[in-house]
C-alpha cells in the first residue's frame, strides 16, 4: 500500500472553511485528519459537533477524527453520526481501552488509539490485533505547528516490529510536526499515513504541498 496523507483541519481557516474543504477535496489528500479537544486532556479547545457536521457536508474524504478529549466512549455514537469513518481514542484517556475499541468497531467505524510521546508502544502488545489505525503523537497533543519529536523515528520502528510480530494489520499514522524534510524517514521507518497541519496549510501552495508529501 502507499502511504495516504491526511491534513490537519485544525490548520485550515475557519472564516472560510467550505474555501479549505474543496482545497483538500481537489487534491491527492486521502483522509481529513479532524482534531478534537477538550480543555481537559489537553490544554486547548478546538471545535465540536457542528464544525464536524459542516466538514461532512462538503468533504469528499474520509473524516479520521482525532478525540484529545476525557471519557471519550461517552461520544463515540455522536461522532459516528457526524461522519467519523475513523475514531482514534487516547491511550492515556482509556481506562477499559479493548472495550473502547470494540464499542468504536460495533458502530461502523475504523478504530484508532492515540499515544502520547511519553507513551511506550509496548502497551500496545495486548490490543494491536484490534486496532486498525495507531496514531503516533509526535508533539504532545493540543496545538499545531510544534516542533517534532525526534524519538518517535524509534518509536515506528518498534512499533512496526510489533505489527508484524501480532500480525496486526494496524496502520501506522503520525501526528505532529511532520513537513517535506521528515516525512521520507518517517516512511522508511514504517509509517503508513502522514497528518499535517501546518506544513500544508502555511504553505504558499497547499496542494502542491499535499502532492509533495505523496511522494516517494
Ligand atoms: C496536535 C494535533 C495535530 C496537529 C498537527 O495536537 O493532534 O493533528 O493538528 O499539526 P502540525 O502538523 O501543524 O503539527
Ligand atoms: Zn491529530
């Protein structure tokens, strides 16, 4: 498979969303990356419900959306009915996690676990065989534009020896500080899918930037 790429919408200009939604639509962008705060796990706030609803309405992707909020099993059916096709769910968020994927899988959706930079992979063994998408954080989650953490390069390849090892069929996605200077290592190391906000939205030519990090 090749690598999909997934802007970050959070980088988008919410005074003219539909404008940034065509703009992925009409380029080789494979899946809306959606994050999602709460204020509480994390220290900021970034859109709900209705923002989500309006995105669903014009984006002819997949919605991969990104919860860095508490208790998120309490919302899985509400972001199932605002078009999530993915739903990842924090680690660190997950006191009962096989039962928050499961819960995720029941209804329709492609299930995601976010880690935290801190966050070894290793406590993933018991779960990687049923989790579709893992979503290595390689800032801490809640803003855009922060600078990479150089560990994770590490971190995908103990993760991908995992993977196989579990014969998981798990994709491998990077979230944070991903631009056209990483990107190649990150997919020599195993990485699957690319999330990136600002690189491609504080571009001069965010399609061009789009097309850039598809290629090989
Ligand atoms: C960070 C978010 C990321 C963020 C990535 O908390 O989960 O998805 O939007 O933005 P960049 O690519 O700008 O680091
Ligand atoms: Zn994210």
């Amino acid at each position: 498979m090749s690598h999909l790429v997934a802007p970050s919408v959070l980088s988008a200009n919410f005074a003219n969303l539909q404008s940034d939604i065509e703009l992925i639509n009409n380029s080789q962008a494979d899946w809306f990356h959606v994050d999602v705060m709460d204020g509480v796990f994390v220290p900021n706030i970034s859109f709900g419900f209705p923002v989500i609803k309006a995105l669903q309405k014009y984006a002819k992707k997949p919605l991969d959306v990104h919860l860095m909020i508490v208790e998120p099993d309490r919302y899985a059916q509400a972001f199932k009915d605002a078009g999530a096709a993915v739903l990842s769910v924090h680690i660190e968020a997950c006191p009962h996690l096989h039962r928050s994927i499961q819960n995720i899988k029941n209804l329709g959706m492609k299930a995601g676990v976010a880690i935290n930079p801190h966050t070894n992979v290793s406590l993933l063994a018991d779960v990687i065989a049923d989790i579709d998408v893992v979503c290595l954080m390689s800032v801490n989650p809640g803003f855009g534009g922060q600078k990479f953490i150089e560990n994770t390069y590490d971190k995908v390849i103990r993760l991908k020896q995992l993977i196989t090892e579990k014969n998981s069929k798990a994709l491998i996605e990077i979230d944070g500080g991903v631009d056209l200077n990483n990107y190649k290592k990150l997919l020599s190391c195993g990485a699957d899918v690319l999330v990136a906000g600002n690189t491609v939205f504080g571009s001069a030519n965010p399609v061009q930037t789009i097309a850039a990090l598809k290629t090989v």
